[in-house]
C-alpha cells in the first residue's frame, strides 16, 4: 500500500476585515510537518481533514479560498471559535 504524504495548509482570517480566509503556508512532508509543529508551539488549534488539506495546498500563498471552500472552512472556523470562547471562560 502506498503511503499517504502529509499534507497541512495554515489559514488567516480577521472576522472584520470582510475578506474570506487567505492561505498563509502550505506544504507537503517535512514541510507540512512543520507547519504543524509551529502551529502547535505557538497555541494555535490544529484540524485534521485530509480532503481540505488536499485543496488548501493547491491553493496560491496569500490568496483568498474560492467560494467552493467557503463552507468547509466555516466549519472548522466554528469550531476553532467556539474553542476559543470555551477556553476565555475558563
């Protein structure tokens, strides 16, 4: 069986800005691991979803999702803040 390369893509969204979610970094393999591990050094959440992931990278660096992801991203946007309402409370 033909082992699965990892992929990670970071987004960066400012609610108000009126903008969509922009890819900031984007990789495979070591590099993908390494996005991982600073997004985790640095506290920010972590999603796994491998089919997101797979379109995210295909994505251009700073450019914003298409509408087609829209839906998607929301809701791993939802749930990283609800986190972080969660997390304000305690």
């Amino acid at each position: 069986m033909k082992e699965q390369r990892k992929l990670a893509a970071a987004l960066s969204y400012h609610q108000h800005s009126g903008g969509a979610p922009k890819v900031v970094a984007a990789g495979r393999g070591e590099l993908a691991a390494r996005i991982v591990d600073a997004a985790v050094s640095a506290g920010v959440p972590v999603h796994h979803d491998a089919d997101l992931a797979q379109l995210l990278v295909g994505l251009k660096l700073q450019e914003e999702i298409p509408v087609e992801l829209y839906r998607a991203v929301a809701g791993v946007l939802a749930v990283i803040f609800s986190l972080d309402r969660r997390d304000d409370k305690l």
